[in-house]
C-alpha cells in the first residue's frame, strides 16, 4: 500500500517541445511497460545499472513486491509508454534520515529537461516523506548530469575515486553529492 504522503501523486510536466509526461508511483500492473523500457538499453547502459533490469524476475519484483519503506519508485510516462524511471532509497538506523536517489530516462527522452524536472519531484517527495538530506552519486564523467544535479540545488561534497565497479572489473569515479531539505537547527 502506498505511503499517504504519495498514495495522490500524479504530476504533469510539459517539455520543452510541447511533450506532456505524466509522473506517479509505480504500480504493479506497471511491469510490461518496465519491461518494455530497460528491454530498449544498450549493453554499454546496462553496465552502470546496480541490477539486471532485462530481468524479467527483477522487474517483477519491483512492480508487484514493492516496499515502500525502503523505496518510494515513480515512472514517467508518455501516453501509456514507460520513458523514465526514478527512485528513493531510504535506510535504517544512523542513516533513517537520509534518502537516496536514482534516475533512469529513456535515450529518446535524454536532453529534454525530464531528467531536471523528475529530479525536483522526487525532491519534493522526500520532503513529504520526511528526509532530512538527499544523497546521489553520479559518475564523475556524466558532468551534465552533475550540473543538472547542481542547478536543482544539490552540492558536490567529493569525488570518490574507482568507486563504480563495472561488470568487467574496470571502474570509474563518482561524484558524491548531496542536499538538505531541513534547516540547520542552531539558527537564531
């Protein structure tokens, strides 16, 4: 069941060229359309994916076992056609504040401003489910993802070195950054 700070979501956001794309939280009838989406990558974007998203028991999982306590998913969607998926990864213990997120968009819907626009909702959902700080890491080599990162407010705080494992062994730099949704408590 879906948190009562999201169970109402659904956003409409207008691309530059006039495209309309529908935001709201993943639901388990969703898995063709998730299928379909990571069905069209290429083995070079599989390689920076945490899972196997060509999976179709991975993809199940995630539409119809949600937990929503440790991942709040939404998708983006154009008509009834997945475009883009994005997600907050919530902890436990000294990290119960802190909320991850990870975007994927569709190559055809890459450079378009979806990306930015997903970005600033799911900031607006962690405020909702109570994170005091967004965290994100973002492949060092990715810079326009890094800037579009910066311009909706989060803060490169290092780059973490060799810290992406691909597949084959080889590794890459990551761009640790952050953001804080809660003022700092010692103001006057």
């Amino acid at each position: 069941m879906l948190p009562e700070q999201i169970k109402n979501f659904r956003e409409v956001v207008t691309l530059k060229d006039g495209t309309y794309v529908s935001l709201r939280p993943l639901m388990a009838e969703d898995h063709a359309r998730m299928a379909e989406m990571y069905a069209a990558i290429t083995k070079e974007e599989l390689r920076y994916f945490r899972h196997d998203v060509q999976d179709p028991e991975t993809i199940r999982a995630w539409c119809e076992r949600p937990d929503y306590d440790k991942v709040l998913p939404i998708l983006a969607l154009v008509k009834e056609r997945a475009i883009g998926s994005a997600s907050l990864h919530f902890f436990d213990g000294p990290k119960r504040h802190l909320a991850e997120i990870r975007i994927f968009l569709s190559k055809d819907f890459r450079k378009r401003g979806l990306g930015t626009k997903m970005l600033r909702a799911m900031v607006e959902l962690a405020r909702r489910q109570g994170a005091h700080i967004i965290v994100a890491e973002v492949i060092a080599d990715m810079t326009k993802v890094v800037k579009a990162f910066e311009q909706v407010g989060f803060v490169p705080r290092c780059t973490l070195e060799d810290y992406f494992m691909f597949p084959d062994g080889d590794t890459t730099d990551v761009v640790f950054m952050t953001m804080s949704l809660k003022p700092k408590g010692d103001e006057f």
